[in-house]
C-alpha cells in the first residue's frame, strides 16, 4: 500500500512538472519580444530565490520574498494585461471551443446555395495581382474570434470574395483602399477598418504601420492576416503576432486552408 502511494505521488509530481513547464512556455510565447519578457525572466528569478530559500529553511528571507510575490499579484496583473488577454483568448480558441470546427460535422444544417468557405484561392490570386502592381493591402480573416470590436471604426460590407473585388477595393483610388478588409466566412464584411498597432520590438524596421497592425490584431485575436507591401510587393503571412514563411503562393494557400479548417 505504501509502495502505492509512493507511485501515485511520483507520478502526480510529474504530471505537475509537465503542466508547469507547458504553462511557462505559453507564458514564454506571449511575451517574447516584448518589454514584459525582462519582467517575466525576473518573476522566474525572483520566484526560484523564493523557494530556494524554503528549501533552506532561510525562513526571514523565505517570508519576506513570500511577501512579496503574494503582494505583487496585484501589480503583476496590472502589468501584464495584454498578455493576460490575449491568454484567456488563446485558450478559448482551442479546437475543443472552436465553432468552425463543430459546425462543420454538421454540414445538413448550414442552407445550400450559400457559400460557407473562405475562398483562399480567390484571396491569394487578388494577393498575387496586387503584388505585381506594387498595390498595398491588409485582408484580416475571422476566425473564432470576433471582429466587431475593430469593425465599427470601418464601412460595414456584405460582399461575397471574388478576385476583382478584393483588387477593386485597394485600387489606390478606391475610397476604400485606405485601412484593412475584414473577411468572415466567404464575404467581405467591413473595410476601411483601423487596426491596433503592436509595439512589439521583434518586428523588422523595414516594416511598416500595415505589417504592424497585422501583428497586432494577430496578437489580441487568433484572425490570420494577409499583408502587400506597396514597397516590395511581397505578401507577408501574420498568425499569432508572428511571421509565418512560406516558400510559394501555392504553399501559402493550402497553409491558410489549413489554418482555417
């Protein structure tokens, strides 16, 4: 019986270590190449000191680092805000939660005639076109997510995606070239919208307000963000706050694909 609870506990103490060490690696993600990692890697000092001490018996030291871990709870929360939000959405976005997925086990309820599916080929034609020409462009796909926060500084659309469209809509002299398109679903639902900017430290100087906007509704929501540089013309991919290389268009249409299955 001993020997039994001796296994279980040691197999629990694993699990334990498992979770924490997946826990600080999410943590690690989230706040890489921000300002907050600096505050985070002294959090870690700060909290192996603690228990170091413990382990000690160093028990003044022990009780005043204690203190104030358990004070600075408040403040830390304060701090890390964004990274707290943007936590909370990576975790509701699991597949477990994810409407997209369970909807499409159901494929009887959605009505015929009404497309469903984000035209991905359609987007990264419009993409390709608009990089010949040195147009620039935001498209920002919706996924579990809701957008309506960042809509209601742009022209709500309800228009199904075609390739002219998307190029219509950034022609230079469009007056909705200005500012990001939304797409949910297969329909273009609002334009001219205002992204919020991320402050990021790890984004290239060579990227401008659009690559930065990309990643910063990237890094508040799980949308995935499509961005023509007018510069180079090139098409960047924006998921998770970060970059994502492709080696070719046709690489980077069964990437998006997948990411919206």
């Amino acid at each position: 019986m001993d020997f039994l609870n001796f296994l279980e506990f040691k197999i629990t103490d694993f699990i334990d270590i498992i979770l924490v060490a997946v826990l600080l690696y999410y943590v690690y993600k989230l706040v890489r190449g921000t300002v907050a990692i600096n505050i985070f890697i002294g959090i870690v000092i700060v909290w192996a000191l603690w228990k170091l001490t413990e382990l000690l018996q160093m028990k003044m030291i022990s009780s005043m680092v204690g203190g104030f871990m358990n004070i600075g709870l408040i403040a830390l929360i304060i701090v890390f805000q964004q990274e707290i939000r943007k936590f909370l959405l990576m975790i509701g976005s699991t597949n477990f939660a994810s409407k997209r997925n369970f909807i499409k086990h159901f494929k009887f309820l959605r009505q015929e005639g009404l497309p469903t599916e984000t035209n991905v080929d359609a987007i990264i034609s419009a993409c390709e076109k608009m990089g010949i020409s040195k147009t620039g462009a935001i498209l920002v796909i919706e996924r579990n997510n809701s957008l309506d926060f960042v809509k209601s500084s742009g022209d709500k659309m309800s228009i199904e995606i075609t390739q002219p469209i998307i190029e219509s809509i950034f022609y230079k002299n469009s007056p909705l070239h200005d500012g990001a398109a939304i797409i949910q679903d297969n329909y273009i639902t609002a334009t001219r919208v205002i992204l919020p900017v991320s402050n990021g430290r790890n984004i290239p100087l060579r990227f401008g307000l659009r690559h930065r906007a990309a990643v910063g509704i990237t890094e508040k929501t799980d949308s995935l963000c499509l961005v023509v540089s007018e510069e180079t013309g090139l098409v960047s991919y924006i998921k998770n706050g970060e970059f994502v290389l492709y080696k070719s268009l046709e690489e980077l249409t069964e990437m998006i694909k997948k990411d919206l299955e």
